[in-house]
C-alpha cells in the first residue's frame, strides 16, 4: 500500500505504529522501501553519515537535492520527507515556502521536515498554504545544537517540558501532519503524543510516540563514529563489510580473484593469428 500524509493520519487514530528510516542514496532507498517501510526521510544527518561533517550545519540545498533526487529514484511505496537545511528556512517566511518548492518539485519529496516548534509556526502555515506537507521537529534539533551547547536531551526541567508541549500544539495548529520527538524523556514525549492529533516520531523518545525513526547506519552499524544511546544496532554490516573488503584484498593478492569464472573466453584460433 502507497504511503501518503493521510494513511500516516490513519495509522494515529488506529493505533498503528508507524515505521521510519533515513536513506541517502538509490540502492538504499530501493532496499527500505521493499522492507515495507512507512517513511523514508533523507535527513540532513547525510553531512555526518555521508559527507563526514562534524555535525548537520554546513549542509545545503544541494547537498539535499541531489540526495533527495536519488532516493526517489529509488522508491516506490514509501511516504518521502525531506530534511529543511540549516538556514534554507530560518531567514524569512518567503525563504522557507521557495525552498520547500524546491524539495518537492527538483528533489520529489512528497514532504518537507523542518527544525523548531512555535516561533516556525508562520513558516509552517505558509508551506502548508502552499499545498507542502510538512513534518515538525522538536526536542533536540540538531541545528540548533550551538544554541543548546551540545547534543543534549530536552525538556527536562518543567518550563522546557512546558514549551516542547506548547511547540507541539502550535505546529499541529499550523497544520504539520506530524512530528518528530527526538532526545525527549519518553513520559514527557508520551504526554505530547496525547495532547496532539497528528502522529508523533520518536528518536530517543521512548515507545509510547505514533512511530520511531532511526538513521539507518546506525541500526545497522555503519557510522563508527559515536553510539547515541537511543539506538538499537540490528545488524553489524559494518564488521561484515570489513570483512568482505580484507577477504577481497587476500583474494587479489594471492592470484585467487578472478578465477576462471569470473573470466571471459577467446578462440585460440584467434589468439595464434596475433603472433
């Protein structure tokens, strides 16, 4: 089944958890969404996962376009959000309703996500005026991490708490369809995914969210470079791509590969005519 805005609305008021995973490229996207996923959202964690930056700051449109282009190549059945890069929004209300367009119509999005909670809701109101679908995100936005001196969990204390509740209903209002909860205390994002109507996503948010969200080289082991505690490794490909790399290295060197299988035939006949 086709997964669009309102089979994600569908899912909350059945009390179906929604699946989530991040995808930055053809061969990956094409692998989630034949798993049966419900979204595939090509984040902007792709400047850490893929481009090696120190965090999500320096990514730009066209660092999310051409990504975005390719994981739609790649998708067939799988609602298609799209990460907002750092200051592609924040700069004016025309700024974020023109790049939104740009998601959609160059990178075949079918949704835009976007950083922060109430004082985004104009941002929001106009994409969506615009006939964009637009996911929220609050808790820990991790463009705002310079802000937050680090990646932190949020909402601790009772007016942070307050607030992301606060942001929750003001992006509903705006019309989001729904909302990212990430590095949230899984009562407070409990609380949250009550007080709204549209589907909450959990990343380091507990179970009791609409769905969960996970980066996909974390759950599988491929991003080395640190462990968030809230994810779940399910596969340790990374160790089994180290593998396979050292094996094909042993193979070349010792003269295993290629073997004759692997190789292509000529007549002697021809051969003894080049001497």
């Amino acid at each position: 089944m086709k997964n669009t805005v309102t089979t994600f609305k569908e899912a909350k008021n059945s009390g179906s958890k929604l699946t989530m995973l991040t995808a930055y490229d053809y061969s990956t996207a094409k692998l989630i969404d034949e798993a049966g996923i419900n979204g595939i959202l090509v984040g902007d964690s792709l400047g850490m996962v893929c481009l090696g930056y120190e965090d999500t700051l320096s990514v730009t449109m066209e660092d999310m376009l051409h990504h975005c282009k390719a994981v739609a190549r790649g998708n067939k059945n799988t609602l298609l959000v799209c990460d907002m890069p750092f200051m592609s929004y924040q700069t004016s209300v025309y700024d974020a309703v023109s790049n939104a367009g740009r998601l959609m119509k160059e990178g075949r999005a079918h949704a835009v996500k976007l950083e922060g909670g109430s004082e985004f809701s104009e941002h929001v109101k106009a994409i969506v005026t615009a006939s964009i679908p637009v996911m929220g995100h609050i808790g820990l936005t991790p463009q705002s991490v310079n802000a937050f001196g680090g990646f932190k969990v949020q909402g601790k204390n009772e007016a942070a708490a307050k607030k992301l509740i606060e942001d929750a209903i003001a992006l509903e209002k705006a019309g989001a369809f729904a909302i990212v909860l990430e590095c949230v205390p899984a009562k407070l994002a409990e609380v949250i995914s009550k007080k709204v109507s549209i589907p909450t996503i959990g990343i380091g948010a507990g179970n009791k969210c609409d769905g969960q969200i996970l980066v996909y080289q974390d759950l599988l082991a491929l991003f080395s470079d640190f462990k968030p505690k809230f994810v779940k490794q399910y596969a340790k490909i990374g160790d089994q791509m180290k593998l396979a790399f050292s094996h094909y290295i042993e193979e070349v060197k010792e003269g295993v590969f290629p073997a004759p299988e692997h190789e292509f035939a000529i007549s002697d006949d021809v051969l003894e005519k080049l001497y």
